[in-house]
C-alpha cells in the first residue's frame, strides 16, 4: 500500500490577503511568501515568533514590542502607547496597514488544556480589530484546532436555568385560582380549630383570619423545583475559513498517494474536520467529504492489510513500537528505553495528551519524536498485543487473537501498570478506553487526554535521565454525531494512532 503511490496532493492554504483587516491561518513554507507580498503593498510586519512557556499570560506585551520595533525600523514614530488591545487607536497615521504574524501558540496553554484566558482575549481584541483596521492577523496553521476561551456571559445564564414563559390567565383560571384559595383558607381554618399548637401558648381561634397572605400561601403550595444542573458547554466549532480548506483537500486527493502525503492529509484535514463534524458541524460538502473519505480508505486498508506479510511493503505498524522506540533512542542518546500503550488513544486524543506533556513536561523532559502507527485489522487490542508478542509471524499465520483482556477500571484505570507482552516488559494505560462507553461527549475526550498526560507526568518524574519513554496507541475509535462510539473497524480514525516520544533529563 505504501509503494507504488505516486501523486502528492498539497492542503490548499489561504492567498495572500489584501491590505484590508484579515485572520489567517498559514503554514510554516506560506508564512515568508505572505508576509513578502504584504511589505510589497506597504504593511508593516511585525513577528512574533518564538513564544515560550514562561509568556503566558502576556502576548499582548510581546506584540506590543514587536509592533513598536517593525514601526521604528521603517522610519515610522509610533503613537504614544502602542497597545495590541487597541492597535485601532495605536497606529500612527503614516502606516498604511499592518501584519502581526505570531508564531505556535501552544507554549500558552493553561492548565485546562486551552489558549490563556488574557492571552485569548488579546488575540479576540486583534480578530476584532481587523475588521475597521488595515491589520491581518497572521496565526500559525497548527493553532487552528488550538482551544481558546470565549468572551464572557452573564454569571446567571450559566447559573440558572432558562426561564419558561408563563401564558396569560384566563378567566376559567383564575375562577380556579379563587376557589382553590378557597379550599386552602378552609383547609387552614379547620387545622387551626383542631390542631393544638406545639411550643406556644396561644390557640388561633376559628373566626379569626388569615395571618399569611394569599400571596404567600399559593407560594408555599407551588415552590419552585431546584435549578437543573447547567450543561458543560462545547467547545467552538471551527470557522468557515478554517474547515473550508480541509474540505478541499479531501476532496481534491484522488488516485494513489505517496504514504507521507496521505499521512500529512490523514493528520492536518482528515480528522479535523471529522472531529469538527462529531461536534456539531452541519455542511453537507463537509460530510460528503468526510464520508467518501473514509469510504475510500476502509476498502483500500481491508484488501491491502492481507497483503503485508506476504509482500512486506507496509507503513509502520503498532507492532513495530519496540523497533522504532530503538532507533529513536539510539538517535537521541538515551541510556534505556519504555515503551507505553495507551489503550484506545485515538489520533486527536493523542495529540492533546503530547501538548498538555510538553507544557507540563517543559524543565523534566523534551520531546524527540513524533511518528503515525497503524493498527493491524481487525483494530482491536487483543490483536495488537498478540502482533506485539508474535511479530509479523502472527499476521503470516493468521491466528486468531488473544481474547480482550477487560480493561481497569476507576481510579486504577489512570495508573501505569506493567505487563508482559511476548518477552517484553510493556507499560500499559487504560485511562482512554475504560471511559470508552456507548455515548461519548467531546467534554468527556478532553478529560480523558488530561487524565493521560496527568498519569504520565506522575510516571515520567520516577524515570532516571536519559530514559527515552515511547508513548503509543494501539488503536482509535469512530464516534458518531451523538457520541455512539465504535471500534475493531477500518476507518482512518480506528487505524491510524499516534506515537511520541520524550526523552526524560538533559533538556536544553
């Protein structure tokens, strides 16, 4: 499947803008061709581009400066407080537009995994001014799928539950009302001649009225039922100008590709854009997309699969983990090497879980190396780790697999544990495919990545120095647009898995 592929179909990117407001998202090889167009119509460029861990919380200091300094190197004076939250007011009247360009973003994110609140409020202020301002906003094309904080709402919407309109009263109800109110005084009159009060010295006689209020009393009758929990709230969805090009590119890729290039299209539009329809993306050009897609790939991957022991021209599988964990290892110079199956990490989940790592992992260990795996069929565990024990040999033999081994459950499922897989020690992790159930919510995905790279922070800070830890999945899952998840097929996204790998001490 590998071989013999021979069309290499680019992921269309944005054009260069014109000197109107505008929000881009470029890759690294448009970045230099865009910017050199925007210095040709006049724009002063500014860049941002390495954006350490130690920023967060302060981007609008760094294009602040970098503002100030494209503008003095072009001879401009800039206004006397140049402030990214209000570049409308800042730019000085001889500049004819301006180009911020900032590098990954990802160094910002917090500790829920999304962009930090200020610093998602500078770039929502930078958007916004790009719409009455010669400004482009220039963002790196991986920061797209990156989770951002929206502007406010009122505490009370998130609080209490919506208010139903009550519809007018007619008079048949409030006839009702009145005789009901009736009964109540009645029903109180008759308790108050034949019940003795408790604790009080003094006995309402039968004449006397009412203390309480109607008001009251039909409050008493009909107290409000307790506010219902408030739903989590998803996350946005990706804009036109985001998806629209993934669609593109999975519409335009026809006819066989090399592997790199499928992989590329696999990874920067395949499962976005499935991962954004999963969420609520309704655009039937999207979904067609998708679908044919994975169409495609289903029936190529069931008929070439057969063929890999056979011929031996195949992409990398999960049972080649402990070949490659080696010669990465040997690359980087670390002393001894593990190996960690994350059970069920799907590709997306498995990118969270290396951001959320390199973040948290930034002085403990450096990631050295990121690489696609791909599940044998059928994309279960048992076949994986009877692969992983056997080699090639027991796809050759056609065995059946090893029996599902039930995974940990509860806390336990979050603790690495070590077994033995062939005559290999294999550390495994079932904090992914224990939360697995029949409807899974994307809230409930983005805990699951924490939970992992929480677990592998803990794991990773009782390693010595110079221990290469390989972190792989052994197969994903499709989930459908209500949470309904699936697995053992041959969709891209229970196919292809991601595995990273960090090298523990001597960060530079």
């Amino acid at each position: 499947m590998a071989d013999g592929l021979q069309l290499e179909i680019p992921v269309p990117l944005a054009s260069a803008p014109p000197l109107e407001g505008a929000v881009l998202f470029l890759a690294a090889e448009e970045r230099a061709r865009v910017a050199a167009e925007l210095v040709a119509k006049g724009a002063t460029v500014a860049r941002v581009d390495a954006i350490a861990v130690t920023s967060r919380g302060r981007l609008a200091e760094l294009i602040d400066a970098a503002v100030a300094r494209a503008l003095v190197g072009r001879g401009l004076r800039p206004a006397a407080a140049v402030r990214a939250i209000d570049l409308v007011h800042a730019l000085p009247p001889q500049a004819r537009g301006l180009a911020i360009f900032l590098g990954s973003l990802r160094a910002l994110i917090d500790e829920d995994g999304a962009l930090d609140a200020d610093d998602s409020r500078t770039v929502r202020a930078l958007a916004k001014a790009t719409s009455v301002a010669p400004l482009v906003l220039a963002l790196d094309a991986a920061d797209a799928t990156l989770d951002a904080y929206a502007p406010p709402v009122p505490l009370a919407s998130l609080l209490l539950p919506p208010r139903i309109a009550t519809p007018p009263a007619t008079d048949a109800d409030a006839d009702a009302d009145a005789d009901s109110e009736a009964e109540a005084e009645a029903e109180a009159d008759s308790e108050a001649a034949i019940t003795p009060v408790t604790g009080a010295a003094i006995a309402t006689p039968v004449a006397a009225p009412i203390a309480a209020p109607e008001r009251a009393v039909r409050t008493a009758v009909t107290a409000p039922a307790p506010p219902s929990p408030t739903p989590i709230p998803l996350p946005p969805l990706p804009a036109p100008e985001i998806w629209r090009p993934w669609v593109v590119a999975l519409a335009g890729a026809r006819g066989p590709q090399p592997l790199g290039s499928f992989e590329r299209l696999f990874a920067q539009a395949y499962m976005p854009l499935a991962r954004a329809l999963e969420d609520g993306l309704d655009d039937s050009r999207a979904e067609q997309a998708c679908d044919e897609f994975r169409r495609n790939f289903s029936r190529a991957y069931t008929e070439a699969c057969p063929t890999f022991a056979v011929t031996g021209k195949r992409p990398r599988m999960v049972f080649d983990a402990p070949d490659l964990a080696s010669k990465v290892a040997r690359l980087h110079g670390a002393r001894t090497t593990q190996l960690l199956l994350v059970d069920g990490m799907r590709f997306d989940v498995g990118l969270r879980v290396r951001d959320l790592l390199t973040r948290d992992l930034d002085t403990r260990a450096s990631l050295a190396e990121e690489q696609i795996l791909w599940s044998a069929l059928p994309s279960t565990t048992g076949r994986q780790l009877d692969l992983l024990a056997h080699g090639i040999d027991a796809m050759r033999a056609q065995s059946a697999p090893e029996s599902e081994a039930e995974p940990m459950r509860g806390r336990t499922a979050e603790t690495i544990r070590r077994v033995k897989i062939g005559h290999r020690d294999v550390y495994k992790l079932d904090a992914v495919q224990s939360r697995l159930t029949e409807a899974t919510s994307a809230h409930e995905l983005r805990e699951m990545a924490a939970n992992v790279a929480e677990a592998i922070q803990r794991h990773t800070a009782t390693l010595a120095a110079r221990t290469l830890l390989y972190v792989f999945g052994d197969h994903g899952f499709a989930r459908d647009r209500a949470g309904v998840v699936t697995q053992g097929g041959a969709s891209p996204e229970e196919v292809l898995v991601p595995a990273f790998s960090f090298l523990v001490g001597a960060v530079h």
